[in-house]
C-alpha cells in the first residue's frame, strides 16, 4: 500500500512469494512478521508443561509421605497384662492397608509419568502424551481420594467414636498413633488437590494445543 | 507438478493466489478441497457432546438414587426394653450425612449442568464452557469419590467389625438397614465412574476443538 503511493518513496519493492509481508517497509527481517505470532502459544504451553512437571514431584511427595506416615504408625502401650500387650498399628485395620497400597501405587505411577512430563515440555504440541496422561491422572486420582475418604471416616471414627453403634474412640489411648493417621489423610488431601490441578493444566494444554 | 511436467496435457492452468490447489485439475469446485476437512471434527465433537449428556443425565440419576437410598435407610428392631428401642437410620453416623448432603450436591450439579452441555451440543467448537464443565465436573468427581470411599469404609466396618479395635459388626442386627446402605454406596460408585467418563469426554472434547 506505502509503497505503491508515490512513486519516489525510499521503499524497496522485493517481489515476494506469500503476499503476507506487502506493506513491509524494507526495513524489517523477513522473519519478523510471521514468526512473532508463532512462539507465543508454545511457550505458554511449555510454561503449563513445566508446572504439570512440578505439581507432578510435588503430589509424588505427598502421597510418598502419606504411604510411608501411615505404613510405619505403630504406638505400644508402656503397660501389658501376662498374655496380651496393647498396640495398634496400621494394618489392623483393613482400610489402612488400601490406604498404604493405594498411595504407594499412586507415588509410583506419579514416578513412571515424569518421563512423559518431560516429553510434554519438549514437544508442548504433541496431545497423544497429553492425553494418555489425562486419562491416568483421573484414575490416580479417584484412587487417591477414595483411599484418602475412607481413612479419614475411620479416622474421624477412631478420634470420636460413635455412641449409637457402640463404637468406641481410641485415641485417647493411642495417641501418638492417631497423630500419625491424622497426617497421614492431609498428606493425601495435598496429593489429591495436586492431582486434581495436574488434570485442569492437562485440560489448559489440550484447549491450547 | 502435474501441469508443468508436458505443454500438451488437458489440466488448465489457472492462476491461484494461495498456491495450495495448484496440482489441481481443473474439474473440482473450487470450495471442496478447503471444505471437506471441516464438517468432520464438528459432527464428532457433536456425538462427543451428546455422549456427555447422556452420561450426565445416567450420572445424575445414580448420585440422586445414591443419596435417596442413604437417606431413607431406617430399620427399627421388632423388640424394645422399656426405656430404649433399637432403630439405626443414616444420621447415627455423620459419615453418611456427608454422604447424603455431598451426593446431594452432587446430583444438583450435575442437573444445573445440563443446560452447559446442551450448549455444547449446538455449539461444538466453544471451548469456554467446556473447559468451565471440566474444572465443574472434577470438583464433583473428588466430591463423589471422596463421600463413596467414607460411606464404603464404614459400610465395611458395619459388616465386618473390627477384633481389634473392639467394633462390632451391626449388620447382624440390622440387615435391611446394611443392605440399603450397601446399595447406596453402589450408587454412588456408579456415579463416580460416569463422572471420570464425562472428564475424559471433556479432555476428548477439548483436544478436538
């Protein structure tokens, strides 16, 4: 348009193949026009690849954490009768052990994905990775917080007891242990609300790829 | 190439301003080639948006039977002493006023959600409510899951009792009562696998567009 309005402008006409850069004043790199809009949407993605790489360690830790609080709360009583001692650990109860299986499988898939968070921060464009890991994220989440619901009503169960069924609390002896159960369901709730993140920046990068 | 390779072929040569049907032969529309790709992905975000409503409607009716079954589980026992009759119902135990209220909220959710996704039908190519029903719709799995896994921990403890921990089983007594609160605790898995399905459609969804 500049160019083709006087003839004696100091504008250099280059024939050029695309048609894109016509009203380019000659000053300008070739590059420059078409390739600024370019970058931007890939760095964006990289940048959410790299906090899905973060949320991913951080929730790793935490359901490590949870596994490895619950699995080694163990509280003897200093008093013992001549045939029976009182000590509760976690595996007396059934819905502690899915607790410890359940946050370590969670920990160690958490571990087998970074390969593939990394492949995302590489490739920010590649949706097939993005997608696998969408898909098992959801079931380590669903895993994650079905275990961390059901410790903590049997937490709450043990803090509080429940006089209609006659259920007693016991934390008054074991004290120590219920502490440890106790943070035991937060680390879980932090690895779940992680979890919950990794899935919304999953749907971030699939909405931008 | 075709065109240049011999002066004496029948392709007509016409002059093309994006160069990208430039093998062409002259007989195709000229809209064709740019249209026929086009249709295909928004038909099938279509089906993936009706998918999504029938998943949420199925979801809807499971978290509603879920928390109707928890909440009017009541059994009174056919012998009481003079001061005191044995009745369990569902608010004996806070677990299960989680488990009502949250599958409650769960199922208002997902019918409040019904007009965002019909939105999704005749829209297929809005990303903005789609990625708003996604962030929605994980917030009602964790909350689903969350109350499911409580309900099922104690559900368990009321069939199975505890040696250990000195709790015994109610359901002896109580088996109808046992009974609805199993089936309510079905319900709500029920939920939770429809909700982590309408995620995935979500993701698909969202890749696609």
């Amino acid at each position: 348009m500049r160019s083709g309005s006087g003839g004696h402008s100091t504008a250099i006409d280059v024939p050029e193949a695309d048609g894109r850069s016509a009203s380019s004043k000659g000053k300008l790199a070739p590059g420059m026009v078409a390739a600024a809009p370019l970058p931007s949407p890939a760095g964006w993605a990289k940048g959410v690849a790299i906090f899905d790489l973060i949320f991913r360690i951080c929730a790793m830790v935490a359901a490590l954490g949870a596994a490895a609080a619950m699995g080694t709360s163990q509280e003897s009583l200093p008093f013992f009768t001549q045939f029976f001692q009182f000590q509760a650990q976690y595996d007396d109860i059934p819905t502690f052990q899915f607790f410890v299986v359940s946050m370590a499988i969670v920990a160690g898939y958490l571990l087998l994905s970074l390969p593939f968070s990394i492949v995302c921060i590489v490739r920010p464009r590649a949706s097939g990775p993005r997608f696998l890991l969408l898909i098992l994220d959801l079931i380590a989440l669903t895993l994650a917080t079905g275990a961390g619901g059901a410790a903590a009503a049997i937490v709450y169960l043990a803090h509080n007891g429940n006089a209609n069924t006659n259920w007693l609390a016991i934390c008054q002896q074991f004290g120590n242990f219920c502490q440890r159960i106790s943070g035991a369901v937060v680390g879980s709730f932090l690895a779940v609300a992680l979890l919950a993140m990794i899935v919304v920046l999953s749907g971030i990068a699939l909405r931008g790829v």
